[in-house]
C-alpha cells in the first residue's frame, strides 16, 4: 500500500520564477493538505483541498495556490518566488472526518537563490 | 502567535529508559492531538494520537496522556531504544470546522545505547 508520494524531491530556482510540487495521496484518502517547513520549525499550514475545493486556507499571501484533481492527487503553485519560501514543502492525506489523523509524504526541498 | 509549544528543543535517554516528551497548548478549542516522529530526510510518521474526550491512549511502547485542565500532553516511550532517536512533534487541531494541524517545533529525542 503506497503512503504520500510527492515529487520532485529537490528542486532549485530562482527569485521571481515559479514552480509547481506534486503530491499523490494515500490509497483511500480524499483529503489533502499542504505545508511549508522552515529550518528548525514545525509544519505551517498553507491550504486544504477536499472534493477538488479549498476548503481551509492558513496564512500565506496569494502566491501559493493548488489544485486537486478528481484522483485526490493535488498540486502546490507558488508564483514570484521569494528567498524566503526556500523551504521543506509537505503534502499531507487524510479521510475527511473526526479523529483522522494526516500521513505525510516525504516532501520536496526547495531552494531559491 | 504559537498555539502549540514544546519548551525542550532537545532530550536525551539511556536506552531502557523511560522517555518524556512534553508539549503545552494555548487553544482551548483543540479536540484532537497527534505525535509524530520525523528522521533526516524524511516526512513527519504519525506515531499516536489521542481524543480531548480520552485522558489517555496507548499503543505498545507509546502512550500519551492528556490534561485539557492544564493544556498539556506528554508522550511517553518505555523503553527508549535507539531506533527511537529522532525529532518528535505535537500537534493539534479543531475539528469540526477547521481541521488543520498545528505544529509545535519539535524535541530533537537521543537515546544513548
């Protein structure tokens, strides 16, 4: 049974360009979200999508957007990349319902020069 | 603002040992909390969570408890082995409504064979 599988592992780029992550969730799970860890911090929340909805949104500006399509799977887009979004990227799955805790894939490192 | 707090960024254990984790809590509308474990280069693993109606959850060497009245919850692991040595996280979430987790930043756990 495949967990969260996301790609790519690594990826570089420079400021003001802009880049799209991938994430394939658990077999089963409906629900997927995203986040965004920094050097020494936990997890920050960016967004949620459920039935190819956002449904919960943290605090991070328009820049960061996604999609998920009709197979659960989801995209994370982040426009006019700042060195400040050089970060681990997170895509978590989930069922939707209570109790039902969120499984993580690996995440893809992001580096802006 | 961090709602979700770990004061120790680091611990370390004899193997055998009992080891306590801790993490507070500023949200009182948190009814879900999670553990996870993360090693280098790889996404946070669930380890064990627990229900604000329960004040305690077992599942073999790992048990959380939970006190709602002081906003904290501890992990316990007996015995530490050395496998066990990794970063763990808090986190928690309100559900219904808004079912993202909040991180807290971690305790780098070492257990010293």
């Amino acid at each position: 049974d495949a967990g969260v599988t996301q790609s790519p592992t690594h990826l570089i780029k420079t400021r003001g360009q802009q880049v799209t992550l991938r994430c394939s969730p658990k077999s089963g799970h409906d629900t997927v979200s995203w986040y965004q860890q920094a050097l020494g911090q936990g997890p920050q929340f960016i967004f949620q999508y459920y039935e190819e909805e956002e449904r919960q949104r943290g605090n991070f500006p328009d820049r960061f957007s996604g999609h998920q399509f009709p197979n659960y799977s989801s995209e994370l887009n982040v426009n006019a990349l700042l060195l400040g979004d050089s970060a681990l990227y997170l895509c978590a799955s989930s069922i939707q319902g209570p109790d039902q805790p969120q499984h993580f894939g690996d995440g893809t490192r992001l580096s802006i020069l | 603002d961090q709602q979700v707090k770990q004061n120790s960024p680091s611990l370390s254990v004899q193997e055998g040992r009992i080891s306590i984790l801790n993490c507070d809590y500023t949200n009182s509308m948190f009814d879900y909390f999670l553990w996870y474990k993360k090693y280098p280069a790889e996404g946070p693993t669930f380890l064990i969570s627990i229900s604000s109606i329960k004040d305690k959850n077992e599942d073999g060497r790992f048990t959380v408890f939970l006190n709602k009245s002081a906003k904290h919850l501890s992990l316990h692991i007996v015995p530490s082995q050395p496998g066990d040595s990794a970063v763990y996280f808090c986190a928690a979430m309100v559900f219904p409504g808004a079912n993202n987790l909040f991180f807290g930043t971690g305790t780098r756990l070492t257990v010293i064979p």
